[in-house]
C-alpha cells in the first residue's frame, strides 16, 4: 500500500512537471511566433517606407557580378553563388515593396503581363534552364514598379548619378590590370591565328564592361555637361569617360563600339545639337581612318558574311552567329503550333549535346534577344517584349519635348540607351544579362 501511494505521489510530481514544461515551451513557442512575426512586420514596414534598399541594391550590382565565379554548390545543372542569392534577396523585397505601393496599379500593366505569360511558358515547359533565364527577366523587370519613382527626383537621381559612376569605374580600373599583366584575362580571343585577351574588368566576358557602359556614357555626359555640377564633378566625369573609352576600345567588341559610339551620337545631337554631332561624328571618321588596318581584322567576320551569304550554315557568319540562329529558328519551328504561341519555356536546343560539334557556339545562347524571347516565351511574349520597347521609346520622345529639364535629363539618358539595347540585342542577349551576370542562378 505504501509503495502503490509512493507511486502515486511520483506519478503526481511527473505529471506536474510535464505540465510546467509544457506550459514553458509553449510560452517560447509562442513567443518565438510573437517574436517572428513582429519581425517580419518591421522588414515590410521598412521595405514599404524606406527607399535605401533600392538605391543600395541598384549600385552594388556590378561589384557583386564581379563574383560570378564563386559558385558555392549546385541545384540540378545550375550552379549557386552570391548573386543567386542577391537576386532573390532582390525579387523577395521588390515583391513586397509593389504589394505595398501598389505600384502595379498605376504604372503601365504591360510589364506585369508580360512577366506573367513569360511564367505561363516556364509552366508549360519546365527546366532548370527555364527556371533560371525566369529568374534573371524577374530580378531585373521588377525594379520597374520601384526604382522608377525613386529616381524620379532630381536630387535622388543625382546621387545614384554620380554612386553608378563611381561603382562602374571599379571595374574599368580592373579592365587597365588586366592590359598592364598585373590582373589575369578572363576571355580570350584569336586574331590572325594569334591568341589575344579582351579586358572584361574581371567579368566572364567583354559583355560585362559593354552592357555597364550602355547606360553609364549617357549618365557620365549627363554630368560631364551638367551646369549645376561643380567643376571638380564635371571633370571626374570626363576622366571617367576617357577611361571608359580607352577600356571599351580592348574590350574588342563590334557591336559594342557602333551601339556606344551612337549612343554618344544621339546624346550630343538631342542635347547640344546637329554641329556637335557632326563634329564627333568627324572625329570618329578619321579615328576610323588612321585604324583602317586594325579594324579590317576586326571586322573581317563582318565582311565575309555579307560577302557569302552561303556562310550562314557554317561558322563564318558573325563568327558563328548566324548559324546558331537558324538552329534556334528550327528548334522554335519544329515545336509545333502550341509552342509557337506559349513558347519553350527557356532560350535552351533539346537535344543537343555540349560535346557535339556539329554547333558552333552553344546550345543555350542564341546570340540574339528576339530570337530567344521568342523561342523561350512565344509569339506572345514577343510581341509584349517589343511592346514595351515601343513604349519606353514613346514616353522617352515624350520627355523631351518637356519644359522642365529634369524630364529631358531622363530622356536623353533613356533613348541613347534604349537604342543600344536593341542593336546590341541583333547580336547578344542583354535582357538575359542586363549586366555582367544577372543575380540569379547561374549556368
């Protein structure tokens, strides 16, 4: 009887303090909710009030593309690094700054639509490939619904002005190690059977300096020209300009010195008008002229194809370019009329094989921004795609006719650029790399 009630009483005491640590964990439980929760309300809070992340995540880019080569593990075929995680640090907290905003709502809906059809085709046809080409449009796209109104005052665009100027002469300084031997290349090329490197400023490809400089030369001549800019500003802006040139001109791309070079064309002609124009226009004849021999051997490849239109099936046209697109555009036509409309979900050739040499460049590059849209996300998505560059153009042509210079400032940096990206689009990929490396996953 004694041991039955002794067990009693310890039964008692168990119970009592299963019950108390019960109740503890369930108040840390709770509080740890409590706590989460209460968290997550200040992040959204400050994402819907603070602007900071923005202007921070716009110009820390180009330094953090510079770590394209760190990748730390792999998901399926594609490799993780930091901008993979910056590129969803950056979808996540654009997310929640347009649910807030509800900038959707008020800015132009195309974007958002096209953003949604071009999802419809990843779903339709998923892949790895997909998944990561959706992933760089996204981190990129949605800027347009935040950074848009932030940039939009004078004071505000001035500074991140001068901080991109600033983040992109990193790199071009990179670019001068690189001529000078102290910093290895990272591209190499062949030039009459001689192999040459191509400063990139320490990213994969030439490209990385090219697409940065698509929109910092009309920045730079924005402030280099600016009336309110102090002296000193002005002039670190024409150095920049003078590096950046000099950094451009061994960075041996084609296409990039025509964009550039009309870039510069139309700031001057929009800005300071047809004599200024004419007169780099000038200048840039006889440079042309004094590097006609020079120039003959980079853009033989050029010459040749238009030469022997019966090039285009072997690697002779545009190095290999027009080859990639007729496999592309058989790849699209042989889908069928379904894939025709909703797309392929990615810009990637089914079946074939990296070792397989009867291509020449790549089976996941078409070396063309319409051809890829249009193979990866459909007539459809081509057509929105085009859509919104007409709109851009529109609303740019529309600035300038303003009485107010801050909108002409945004225009004449706008239009410059915009025309860049569609010629450079003829021969690369820039909304799939709108810079060095988009932040996301990585092939």
């Amino acid at each position: 009887m004694n041991c039955s009630q002794t067990d009693l009483r310890f039964a008692d005491n168990g119970s009592g303090v299963a019950r108390r640590l019960g109740h503890a964990a369930e108040a840390v439980v709770g509080g740890a909710a409590v706590g989460a929760f209460g968290l997550m309300d200040a992040i959204v809070r400050w994402v819907g009030k603070s602007d900071s992340w923005i202007l921070f995540l716009l110009l820390s880019k180009p330094v953090i593309d510079l770590t394209w080569s760190w990748r730390f593990f792999r998901i399926s075929e594609q490799g993780v690094n930091i901008q993979t995680f910056a590129g969803l640090f950056t979808i996540g907290l654009n997310a929640i700054a347009i649910m807030i905003s509800l900038a959707w709502r008020r800015l132009p809906q195309r974007v958002l639509i096209f953003l949604a059809c071009a999802l419809l085709s990843l779903l339709i046809s998923p892949s790895s490939w997909g998944i990561n080409e959706y992933l760089r449009l996204l981190t990129v796209t949605l800027f347009f619904y935040t950074a848009g109104p932030v940039l939009a005052d004078p004071e505000r665009f001035d500074r991140f002005a001068k901080g991109f100027l600033l983040i992109v002469a990193v790199p071009v300084v990179l670019s001068f190690g690189q001529l000078a031997g102290v910093l290895p290349y990272s591209y190499w090329d062949w030039a009459e059977g001689e192999q040459i490197g191509r400063v990139s400023g320490l990213y994969e490809t030439p490209l990385g300096l090219v697409y940065l400089f698509i929109y910092a030369f009309p920045v730079a001549l924005h402030i280099a020209f600016g009336r309110s800019q102090t002296l000193t500003t002005r002039r670190l802006a024409w150095i920049f300009l003078m590096l950046a040139t000099l950094s451009l001109a061994f960075t041996y791309h084609r296409a990039g010195y025509i964009a550039i070079a009309l870039e510069v064309i139309i700031w001057l002609y929009l800005s300071k008008g047809r004599k200024a124009a004419i007169s780099l226009l000038a200048v840039l004849t006889l440079l042309t002229l004094l590097s006609v021999s020079w120039l003959r051997i980079l853009y033989a490849p050029l010459g040749q194809a238009l030469q022997e239109t019966s090039a285009i099936r072997s690697d002779e046209l545009l190095r290999g370019r027009g080859f990639q697109w007729v496999l592309y555009m058989n790849s699209f036509v042989s889908s069928g009329p379904f894939h025709w409309v909703f797309g392929l979900g990615g810009s990637v050739i089914a079946g074939v094989d990296e070792d397989d040499r009867s291509y020449v460049l790549s089976p996941n590059e078409p070396h063309n921004d319409f051809i890829r849209i249009l193979h990866a996300y459909g007539i459809v998505g081509l057509l929105l795609y085009i859509s919104i560059l007409a709109l851009f153009l529109r609303r740019a042509r529309q600035l300038l006719r303003s009485r107010d210079s801050f909108p002409r400032t945004l225009a004449l940096v706008t239009l410059p650029a915009l025309i860049a990206v569609v010629i450079l689009s003829i021969t690369t990929e820039p909304m799939r790399y709108p810079t060095s490396q988009t932040p996301s996953l990585q092939p």
